[in-house]
C-alpha cells in the first residue's frame, strides 16, 4: 500500500479539503477582485478597448462554463489507481499558477496587441482552471457520503473562501506596493500576483495528497457520455438550482465591479478593502453559521428567504445612495450574509439532488453533476462582468478621465438595482425545487 491508496483519516481528509480550497479560492477572488483594475489603472486599457475586454471575459466564461460538463464527464469516465478526479487535481495545478501569473504581466506594446495578449492567456486560464475546480467539487462529494458531514465541510469550504477573499482584497493592493517599492507599479503587480498563485496552488495540492475517494460501483464501470448526460437530464432538482442560480448572477456584480467603482467614487482603490471587508465579513459568518440555520429550516425555504431579502437589501442601498460610506459598509456587509448562505445552500442542494438521482437510477457521476456548480458560478461571473463593463462603458470611464456624478450613479445602478432585480427573479426556480425520493 503506498501514499496514494492507503487510508486517511476523516479529519485529515476535512483540513486538507479546507485548506486546498482556501489557496484555490485566493486565486480565483484575486483574479476576479482585481483583473479590471489592473487592466485599467496598470495596463491602461482605454475605453474601446475595455470594450473589447469585457468582450473577451464575457465570452471566454462562457466557453469555459460550457466546458465544465465535457470535464465532467472526462472525470467521470477516468479509470486511474489514484481515482477519476484526483489525477486532474495534481496535474492542474502548475498550469494555474504560471497563467494566473501571466494574467498580470500584460506586455507595454500597442493596445492591439495588449488584447491579444490579455484574450489568449485568459482562454487557457479558463481552462486550466476549469481542470482543477469541477474535480475539486466533485471530490467533496465522494470523499464524504454522509450529508451531515459533507455539509460542514461545504460550509468551512465556503467559508474558508470568504478569508481567502478578505485576504486578497485587503492584502493584495498594499503587496502589490511593497514589490513596487513604493508607488504600486505594473510589475509590482506581476511580481505580488505570482508569488501569491504559486503559493495557493500548492496548498491545493492538499486535496491530492491527502484525500481518498469513495469506490466506484459496479454500475459505474462502463459509463457512456449519453448515461451521463441522460441522468444529469433526469435530476430536476439539480436543473432547477442551475436555473436559480444563473438568474441571480447580480450577486456577483459587486465582487466583478466594486473594486473599479471605489475608485471612480472615493479616488483610492485601496478604500475598497472596506466594502471587501464588509461583505466578506457578512460572506464568513453566514457560511459558518448556516448549518445551524438548517437545522430549522430546509434548503429550500433557505435559500428562497435569504434571495428575497437580499434583494430588499440592495434597492435599500440604491435610494439610499453611496454618498454615506458607513451606511454603504453596513448594507455591504448584510448582502454579505446572504452571499454566504447561498454558497453554501447551492452547493448543498447540488449534493443533496445528486445523492437523490443515484437512489432512483443507480449512477453516480459526481464529475458531470458537481461540474454544473462550477458551470453556473462561470456563467454568473461572465454576466455580472458582461453587465459591469456594459455600464462602464457607458458612463464613460477610463483612468485620467475626469470623474462626473453621472459616472458615480450609472456605475451605482450597476452594483446595487442589477442584483437587486436579478435575485427577484432568481426565487422562481428554487421555489420549485423537490426531492423525488423524499416524497
């Protein structure tokens, strides 16, 4: 019995998936948090040509989102030793970390080809990381089959990678200066972005290391692509969190625009690790505290009642406008708090509805199922950005340009009535959702 086949414990196996998340999620958040600033601030991208850029991230998370379900059902057809998902773990992991790098190393050359620069090394981006995220996902699934505890550990997860994104919000722009050596520099950027990518994907490796999958059934030995997708077409309930899920994709419009809007609204990017603070404040506790929240009410009622309130939550803080910055930081943090229990009840009803389509047809495919939570969190992030830019655009902003009111307010509208609208009309799919074996 060697390393890579002999047993592991419970808990060594919890903290390994946590911290494995936690350096995978700080890689993500940083991308998300800060690639449009850089682009603006750093690499001077104009106007048109954020155009162009909001073009190409639009489009390549969609490309990547659509991908996910052919990775899944890649994993799911693997045979190896190691398992069918902890493969794609190992070797995913250098490829991030150097594209990750990469993304932030925009050469000084015409703008025209600063894009085509930016666009390809985006794509393989997207596909590097879609070969360690849908396995990530689906590995929680296999390595803990009791609901109880895979549901803590959804949650620590969850919330682990709330810290991770407090920690590049309000770590990465003052790292990013310290290796500039003062005034924060387009390499000083590069240089903080590449220490932090290769450092996160080698506590991700954890989840190779020190995990172990559940055996493959008998009736998973000779899957075909149409079983696989038959059976994911069959769930549902799973296709009914996808739903409700895409259409709230405002959720993530502050995490894609928030960084750009402080410094079109207080003049200092680095204000922004107060509202980064706030909402991921509210992002922690609630993830912490939602399996507590379960006890008493289903994931259901859960997550209908935190998506409405959100959405309370954010028209409030449009009328009441960003003028006040305390006010701003408390209705920042309380959208935090249902951020939280949404991540960690989407992806509870995504295992729970899984766990439900085995009962009823005796397959299990973990890869093409859990690949759909990174699917729409992609789709999500390419509409919140595609909306963003779209606003951007349209008010007109770009590094140097003087700054008006009605910039601050179209760029307002953006971050507070789109997820306000988008969660009212993410409630109708889950409303509907259901367990058939729990009839």
């Amino acid at each position: 019995m060697d390393l890579v086949t002999a047993p592991v414990s419970d808990r060594k196996q919890r903290v390994s998936v946590i911290v494995a998340g936690f350096g995978q999620n700080f890689i993500l958040t940083t991308v998300t948090t800060f690639i449009l600033v850089y682009l603006i601030e750093y690499a001077h991208i104009s106007v048109a040509g954020m155009a162009v850029v909001t073009g190409i991230l639009s489009a390549t998370k969609v490309f990547d989102a659509v991908s996910d379900p052919v990775m899944g059902s890649i994993i799911d057809r693997t045979r190896t030793r190691w398992g069918k998902m902890r493969p794609f773990i190992l070797f995913a992991a250098m490829p991030v970390a150097l594209l990750t790098t990469l993304l932030f190393a925009v050469p000084d050359i015409a703008e025209s080809g600063k894009l085509v620069y930016f666009g390809v090394v985006f794509f393989l981006w997207g596909i590097s990381y879609t070969a360690c995220d849908v396995p990530f996902w689906g590995l929680i699934g296999s390595a803990f089959p009791e609901p109880a505890v895979r549901t803590g550990v959804i949650s620590q997860v969850r919330a682990y990678g709330g810290i991770s994104l407090g920690i590049a919000t309000l770590g990465m722009p003052w790292l990013a200066q310290a290796f500039s050596g003062g005034t924060t520099t387009a390499t000083g950027w590069t240089l903080a972005i590449g220490v932090t990518a290769f450092a996160g994907m080698g506590l991700y490796l954890l989840a190779f290391v020190n995990t172990r999958e559940r055996p493959r059934p008998d009736a998973e030995e000779h899957l075909s692509i149409g079983v696989l997708f038959g059976t994911l077409a069959k769930n549902t309930p799973l296709l009914l969190v996808l739903a409700g899920s895409v259409l709230g994709f405002g959720r993530y419009v502050v995490q894609a625009g928030g960084a750009v809007f402080v410094v079109l609204a207080y003049g200092d990017e680095k204000k922004f690790t107060l509202i980064g603070a706030a909402i991921i404040g509210g992002l922690v506790l609630a993830s912490f505290g939602t399996p507590l929240l379960m006890r008493w009410l289903s994931s259901k009622a859960l997550m209908v009642y935190s998506t409405v309130i959100a959405a309370v939550l954010y028209l409030a803080m449009y009328v009441v406008g960003f003028a006040n910055i305390v006010a701003v930081l408390v209705f920042i943090f309380l959208t935090g708090l249902t951020l939280g229990v949404f991540g960690v009840v989407q992806t509870t009803m995504i295992a729970d509805a899984v766990d439900d389509v085995e009962r009823r047809t005796g397959v299990r495919n973990d890869g093409i199922s859990f690949s759909t939570l990174t699917f729409v969190a992609k789709i999500m992030n390419a509409l919140a950005v595609l909306v963003f830019g779209i606003f951007v655009v349209i008010a007109g902003y770009q590094a140097g340009v003087p700054v008006t009111p009605r910039m601050q307010q179209v760029v307002w509208s953006a971050i507070t009535l789109v997820p306000a609208v988008s969660c009212v009309v993410s409630v109708v799919p889950f409303a509907f959702y259901r367990l058939r074996t729990a009839d």
